[in-house]
C-alpha cells in the first residue's frame, strides 16, 4: 500500500539502493567525528571556536576542490571507478582520525593530522557522492534523475545523523579505545568493506551522444545561477554541523547529537513524501518554498530559550533544506546535456560545498563577536535571500525548462 502511494519508493526499492548504499557510508564516515569535533577541538586540544569552525570546514574545502576532477573523472572513466576511489579515500581519511587520537597530548601534531584527516574525507566524499548520483541516474534513466538525486539525499543526511549520534556516544568511551581512536577504527573499516561490495556492481555505460563534453568552466557558468541560489541555502546546514553542538554546550543543553538526529530524520522524511513535487510543482517553486522553510527553522534556533524549542528550529531547517539540492539539481543537470552529466552535478555540487566550507570560520566569527542567537538571524537573512531572488528568477527558469 505504500508503495502505491509513493511510486517514487517503489522504483528506489528495486533498483538504486544497492548503488545508493555507499553514498550512506560514505556520509556516515562524514558524520561520526561531525558533533564532537567542535568539542575535540575546544576541550582537548583548547583552541578556539575559529579553530573549530575551521576544522570542521576544511572537509568541504577539500570536497569543493575535488568535485571537477571528479565530475571529468565519471563522464571520462565511468562511475563505478570514481566510486571505488572515493571509499579508498575515505578510509585513509578515517587512519589519519585515529592518529589524531592518539596524539592528543600532543596539541599541534593532533590538530595537523586532523587536518589532514578532514581533507582526504571531503576528497573520498565527493568522488563517491557525485559517482553514486550519475551511476544511478544512468541505470534509472535522466527521467528519473529528481528520484537519483533525492534517494541520495536521503542516505546522506540519514548518514549524517546517524554517524553523529553513533559518533557522540563512541567520543565518550573511555579507556584507551573512546574517543577518536574508536571513531577512526570504524571509519577505516566501513568503507573498505564498501569497496569491495562495489566490486560485484556491474558498470553502467552511457550512452553516446554524439557531442564532446564541454569544458568545465562553460558547465559552470551554465549552473551559476542555480549554484548561487543553492549556495544561499547551504548555509543553514552549515550552521548546524558546524555550531548547533557549540550552541548547546554554551547553554549547557542536553541533547546536541540528538538535535542533529531530528534534523537528518525530518531531512529524510520529507525526502520520501515531497520528492513528487519537484516534478509536479517544478523545480523552482519548490526550492522557493524550502529556502523559506529552513529561514523559518534558523529563526527559531535564534529566539530559542528551551531544549524543545531548539529541536523545533532543527526541525524545520532540516524540512526546509531537504528539497534545495534535488529541487534545484535536477534543473542544474539537464541544462548541460546528457554527455555533461557528470561535470554538470560536480559544477552544482560546488556551490554547496563553498558555501558549507566557508561558513564554519566566518560563523564562528559571527559567534565570537555578537553571539548565538546573531549566528542563527545571520543565516536566516541569508536564507531569505535566496527565496527573494529565486522568486525573481523563477519565470526566467521556467523557460528555460519548457
């Protein structure tokens, strides 16, 4: 019966979750150190909240460089070898956590290995990310490219939360196996054996086209506009894996890692429910409506004066962040072609990854000179802003999708 009422799980059941599955481990590698980096890094090793902002974003720094090489890699080499390099990546990224571990009384060598550590995983996530998407477009077919999208979106985010919880409650171990020495060995573990599941996956060749692929600096500026817009929402995100653990440490608030777990669990249940109206309402109307939703959600996070308004506002980010990316994604792929799929996703990807990246040390600036609650209305502003121009350039966006 249900899946009569959601066609779009019927589809995703039989033929994308086996592709789908290391874009979850991949993301729940990136999400077990998420939640208590901040405190690794202020607790432990006693560096400020730049530092750890900054921490937290050098992995989407490192996926931001990464993501054209992995975009001309799929479109020239397939995906399935992109996928297999990414999860490789992933597990040197997860080594180089547990050496951080281990040498935490040492404060500098700690903080340059998990340096190290944050940047072979935004390499490992993006190669595996942007792979798993085209791999399943080209088995689903481009009509089914919002359900590619949005199925792995849901792995992500779903990732994301349940790496966090698992993570918070590992740094808390004790004996000489908690902390990030736990977390690094399960790191290590989980995408390798990823990569040798992606071994029995048959490839997926595309089908020619007859045209060369475009240069990466025309599929970017063809994606600009819908990169720009996606970059506005990103930032909420931001926020939330960067400084929501901060924010209730500050408050001494119980429940960081749970507020995480609501974000990625309201993230996924939109995903299954609403994903049908990108194609009904159109790509454009949708994200117009989730920049102002996750706005909405940032807001209460700024006025929150309770543990239980606080995972409202997570709540409601987390609604509203869920559609941007495939909403605006499945516009972004189509407007390079189909030989240009590959280089267009990495182009869009790029957006949220800068946007994400920068935010951990310019918001842990934000915190350090005007607080929390500015942090949250800073971003909230932000958020709007992309509702306001995407409703300018929603005709615009419109023609060019008829």
């Amino acid at each position: 019966m249900l899946s009569r009422r959601l066609p779009f799980l019927r589809f995703s059941r039989h033929s994308l979750v086996p592709v789908v599955s290391f874009n979850f481990i991949a993301y729940l590698i990136v999400g077990l150190p998420m939640a208590v980096i901040p405190l690794f890094m202020v607790e432990i090793l006693h560096f400020n909240t730049v530092w750890a902002g900054l921490a937290v974003s050098l992995q989407y720094f490192a996926t931001f460089a990464s993501r054209p090489q992995a975009g001309k890699r799929i479109d020239l080499r397939g995906p399935k070898t992109v996928v297999i390099a990414g999860l490789v990546l992933c597990a040197f990224s997860g080594v180089l956590l547990l050496l951080s571990g281990l040498t935490a009384h040492l404060a500098f060598l700690s903080l340059f290995t998990l340096f190290a550590s944050r940047c072979a995983l935004g390499w490992g996530e993006s190669w595996t990310t942007t792979a798993a998407i085209i791999w399943n477009i080209r088995r689903a077919g481009p009509s089914r490219t919002a359900q590619a999208i949005s199925w792995n979106g849901v792995t992500s985010y779903g990732g994301i939360a349940i790496g966090a919880t698992i993570g918070a409650q590992f740094y808390h171990f004790g004996g000489h196996w908690g902390g990030f020495i736990l977390i690094g060995t399960v790191s290590i573990l989980l995408p390798l054996i990823g990569a040798f599941y992606a071994q029995g996956i048959p490839k997926v060749i595309s089908l020619p086209t007859g045209k060369a692929p475009m240069p990466f600096w025309q599929v970017f500026r063809r994606v600009l506009p819908l990169g720009g817009l996606l970059s506005c929402g990103a930032v909420g995100f931001g926020a939330i894996s960067s400084c929501l653990a901060l924010y209730y440490a500050a408050r001494q608030w119980p429940g960081a890692s749970l507020a995480l777990a609501i974000f990625g669990l309201v993230f996924v249940c939109v995903r299954f429910i609403f994903t049908q109206q990108i194609a009904r309402l159109g790509g454009a109307r949708v994200a117009m409506i989730s920049l102002l939703v996750e706005a909405m959600g940032l807001l209460v996070l700024a006025f929150s004066g309770t543990v239980i308004s606080a995972f409202l506002g997570a709540a409601l980010t987390g609604a509203g962040f869920s559609l941007i990316f495939p909403a605006l994604g499945v516009l972004a792929v189509e407007s390079a072609g189909a030989e240009n799929r590959g280089a267009a996703l990495g182009a869009y990807s790029v957006f949220s990854d800068l946007a994400i990246g920068l935010s951990g040390p310019i918001l842990g600036l934000v915190i350090a000179l005007a607080g929390y609650a500015a942090l949250f209305i800073f971003t909230a502003s932000i958020t709007t802003l992309g509702a306001v121009t995407l409703l300018a350039l929603q005709k615009r966006l419109n023609q060019r999708m008829a």
